[in-house]
C-alpha cells in the first residue's frame, strides 16, 4: 500500500503528517507543492501544537504487510 505524506511545521515547529491513501502516480511535484501552500495559506488544518505555518517536505511510502499463518 502506498501513501502520500505531507509533511508541515506548525507554531510549535513540531512536525505535522497528513496522510493520503492510494496517491496517483506518477506524483505532480508542481502540483503537491501547490496544494501544500494552499494549505498553509488557507490555515485548512490545525494541530494541537497550533497553525500549520511552513512546508517541509512531502514523500511516498511504500508499505508491505506479509500475514502470517498461525496453526
């Protein structure tokens, strides 16, 4: 499973994650940057350390669960 992670500092500059699932892909770099200033211009979210106040970065994460068999 991948994920899109935007990462944020907030007031506290504590590192703040939004996630999203299923990112399209290939990823827009243009595109992302430009959603993340929205997002820091518009205050969308807030955390408990306060606004989100600055970009910091923004990556893709891969996940691979393997279950195991219990007998």
């Amino acid at each position: 499973m991948k994920v899109l992670e935007l990462k944020f500092r907030n007031t506290d500059d504590k590192i703040v994650t939004l996630s999203l699932d299923a990112p399209i892909e290939p990823v827009d770099p243009a595109l992302i940057n430009n959603v993340m200033d929205t997002i820091v211009t518009e205050n969308a979210f807030i955390s408990s350390g306060g606004d989100l106040v600055k970009k910091e970065s923004a990556r893709i994460v891969e996940r691979q669960v393997t279950d195991i068999t219990l007998g």
